[in-house]
C-alpha cells in the first residue's frame, strides 16, 4: 500500500520539521526536540497538491493535457521596462518573485515604485512587516506617486492576518516586505525562524496561484550571504531576482543598481536592468552605456581598454582599468571585483606563454567603470588589451571597442551577437576591434612594437 505523509516530525524547540526522526534537530541544533505529530493541517496538504497540480480543489484527479490552457503568454506589465526585461518581458500571473538584496539597496522602493505603476492592471495589496504605514506613505510621497488610490496597504507580518485581507481585497499583485517579518501561529512556537518564514510563502504562493494574481517578496541578504534564510525560498518560487550595487563603487556611479535574475521559469537569466537611486527613487537606465565610459579630454592613459560586451539582449561599453605593479608579496596576486579572478589570471597566462609579456611577477589590478560585474567571455581580448597596455605602459587608440574571446592556445575565438556590438560602438562613436589571433590583435591596436 502506498504510503501517505500523515506524520512528520517537529521539532519543539523551534517548530522545524523533518520527515524522519533525527537526534538532533539541523534547524536549531537541539538535541532530542523532535517529535512525531500529524501533519500541519488540511489546508496546508491542499495548497501543496494544489501548488504542485495546479489544481485545488479537494480531490485528487487527473485530466488530459490536451485540455490544459497554458498560462505562457499571461503577462502583464509592471509598468517598468527594466523590471518587465529581467521578469521575461512582463509579470506572469500565478508566479512568485523574489527579490533579495542588501539592506538599504532599494528593494522597498522598487516594490512600491512597481506597485504605482501596475496600478492599470487592479487592485495591489502592499504588506509592510518592516515600516508603519507613514514611512510607506513618506516614500510613495518621495517617489512622486501621486495618483495611489488602488494600491492597499496593510502593515503587518501575522499570515493569518495577510490571509483575511488577501481575500478581502483580492488584488492582482501582491507585495510583500518583507520575507523576514512573516510569521504565523501555526509554525510552532518561534517566530522569525526559517520554518516560519518558508511556511507563510507557501501560503502567500498558493493564494496567488490560486486566485491568479502574482507575488513579489522582499528578502534580505548580507553581502557574503550570511543569512541562509532566503536561499531556502529559491526553491519555492519561479523566478529570484537580486538587487545589487556596482562593486567598486567608482565615484560619481555609485547609486547605479542592477536587477539581476538568478534564477528563472519564465525568461533568461542573462538579462539585467540597470537604475539609478537619485531624490525621487529609481529611475530606469535604458541606454547604459554611458554609464560606464569614462569621459576624457585627450590621450587615454595605458592600462584602460573599451570592451563591447554583451548583457542579455543588449551590448554594452565598459572601460576596463588594469594596473601592474612588482609583487609585494612572494607570489603574484590579483586584485578584480568585477571580473572573475580566475579569467583575468588566465588572459594573464596567455599573455606571458603567446607573447612573452612577463606578468608573472606582478600584481594585477582589475577595475570596471561604473562598477557593472562582467561575466560574459566577450570581455577576454579588451582585459587581454588592458593588461598588456598597463605592463608596457603604452596606450591603445582611443574610439575603439574590443570584443573576443581567448583560447589558452592564444586564438580569438569569434563573439556571439557581433551585429549588435557593432551597432552600440558606432551609435557611441567607436568602431568594433577584434581579430584571429591574440599576437595579431596585440599588433593591430599597439603597432609593430616599435614604441
Ligand atoms: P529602500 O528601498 O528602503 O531599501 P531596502 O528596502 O532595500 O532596504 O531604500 C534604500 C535607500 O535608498 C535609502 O538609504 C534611502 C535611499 N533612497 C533615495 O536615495 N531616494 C529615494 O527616493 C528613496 C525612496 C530612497
Ligand atoms: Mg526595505
């Protein structure tokens, strides 16, 4: 006979549950906490059928899928463009999105701007566990919304609560601010515990899913991700998004923010949105280019190179700084917060075997303007071109826009989408340089060697 769940094993100390008994409780550490219970309650067995049949009501059953409506191509708009590009071109209803980030990036602000603006497709229900109403409204006032009369606010993390007034308003988008601040009487005795919290964004996914409306839920995350709590809604959830800041904070870029999907159903993962934080809140970057130039009058100083990179479906020019100096410590190091150590270490690799540029007894500094992380392998040749002009001191031409990828045999390999590079170089007044080969690239942007 087939096995049904009827009993879990809970833990007292903290609530957490397991499906096997364990000494030890791998939530809160307590020895000897768990014990065997019949599981949480009918309404909850219901929503996860419910969530992973799609279908809610009380009886099990099966239906041909021919019959099945698609629910691809339901989307609205959220009324701002580069938060629709990163979702896959709009909010899918019934889904859920997570929106992680540090504390003060500017999650609450998003939320609440996208909250104004979806206001075309209904009603929005706005919960804020984090702030009383009046800091709500000071921010609505701050981002200029002025017209808000669909937007709902309750200012609460009691699921109980954010249950009743869900089905009072029914709205179309529900936000939540944030994961943190949801708790429940049902999910044993400790508030603010993962189990809680994973157990409330069950219950907010299946209303949604339920009443086909969508979610956002704010999360917070440290910077070196030591809170946990948050991965552990990744799984529960059809597409995380994370807010995050440029990493060197370059002067002058510093309030440039990127939206970066990590996780998908319904789009790519490649695409990001770009803003800035200014008095009145986000405003959207749709032409960022120039965002990560820098402006120069006359020559350009060795050690800087223009890459056209791409990020999703858009190319863009970034100015990448290299800088060498002789090895302080016994071994070289590389100093890169935007590009991945290990690539720079291997262009530096090609660098030394292809062309006999001695980088080993260096250390390498690595910088992108604007502070945008780049991890597309188009960036290769312009770092290649960067460290070389830093170790020899000589400049590259300036309007030029390097795009390639390096084998370790030395090649350039041919980048992907070179059409739309070309286009962003020349709309920006450069023209697009790549080549066969590493030595030959090396030669056509530096000359002969005769410096
Ligand atoms: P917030 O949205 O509260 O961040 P989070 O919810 O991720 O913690 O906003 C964070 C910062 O942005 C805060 O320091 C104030 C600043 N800010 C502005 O500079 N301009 C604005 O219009 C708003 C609303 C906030
Ligand atoms: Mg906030």
């Amino acid at each position: 006979m087939k096995k049904t769940r009827a009993h879990v094993f809970k833990c007292g100390s903290c609530g957490h549950e397991e499906p096997k008994w364990l000494g030890r409780c791998p939530e809160c550490g307590e020895w000897n906490t768990l014990a065997e219970i019949a599981v949480a309650s009918a309404r909850s067995i219901r929503a996860e059928n419910g969530a992973k049949t799609g279908n809610f009501s009380t009886s099990p059953q099966s239906f041909p899928l021919s019959s099945v409506d698609p629910i691809e191509g339901k989307r609205v708009s959220s009324g701002i463009e580069e938060l629709d590009r990163v979702l896959g071109g709009g909010i899918m209803k019934r889904s859920a999105v997570l929106l992680g980030g540090e504390p003060g990036i500017g999650k609450s602000t998003l939320l609440l701007q996208a909250a104004a603006a979806a206001q075309t497709q209904g009603r929005i229900l706005y919960v804020s566990g984090e702030e009383s109403a009046g800091q709500v409204k000071m921010r609505a006032d701050r981002i200029k919304a002025e017209k808000i009369d669909r937007i709902e606010l309750c200012c609460t993390g009691r699921m109980e609560d954010i249950l009743v007034i869900l089905d009072a308003v029914k709205p179309v988008l529900v936000m939540v601010d944030s994961a943190q601040t949801l708790h429940t009487d049902d999910a044993g005795p400790a508030p603010g515990t993962i189990n809680q919290m994973k157990f409330c964004a069950y219950e907010l996914i299946s209303w949604v899913k339920e009443h086909d409306a969508a979610l956002f839920l704010a999360a917070h995350v440290t910077k070196d991700g030591l809170i946990s709590g948050p991965k552990t809604l990744e799984h529960m959830v059809d597409t995380v998004l994370y807010f995050e800041q440029g990493v060197s904070g370059e002067a002058g870029n510093t309030d440039c923010r990127f939206l970066r999907p990590s996780k998908n159903r319904f789009g790519s993962v490649d695409e990001i949105g770009i803003f800035t934080m200014g008095e009145e809140g986000l405003t959207e970057v749709a032409d960022p280019s120039l965002l990560f130039l820098v402006r120069r009058e006359g020559n350009i100083p060795s050690g800087i190179a223009t890459a056209a990179v791409l990020e999703g479906s858009r190319s863009l020019l970034v100015e990448l700084q290299a800088l060498t100096v002789p090895v302080k410590g016994s071994v070289s190091r590389v100093f890169s917060g935007s590009i991945e150590i290990n690539r720079v270490s291997r262009i530096a690799a090609c660098l030394e075997k292809h062309l006999g540029l001695r980088l080993s007894d260096q250390d390498l500094y690595i910088n992108v303007a604007g502070g945008i992380r780049i991890n597309e392998v188009g960036v290769e040749l312009a770092l290649a071109a960067a460290l070389y002009s830093a170790r020899t001191g000589i400049p590259l031409p300036a309007k030029t826009a390097i795009a390639g990828e390096l084998s370790l045999a030395g090649e350039v390999l041919p980048v992907r989408r070179r059409n739309i590079r070309e286009k962003t170089a020349a709309g920006l007044g450069y023209s697009l340089f790549t080549a066969e080969d590493l030595k030959s690239a090396i030669r056509g942007l530096f000359g002969d060697g005769k410096h």
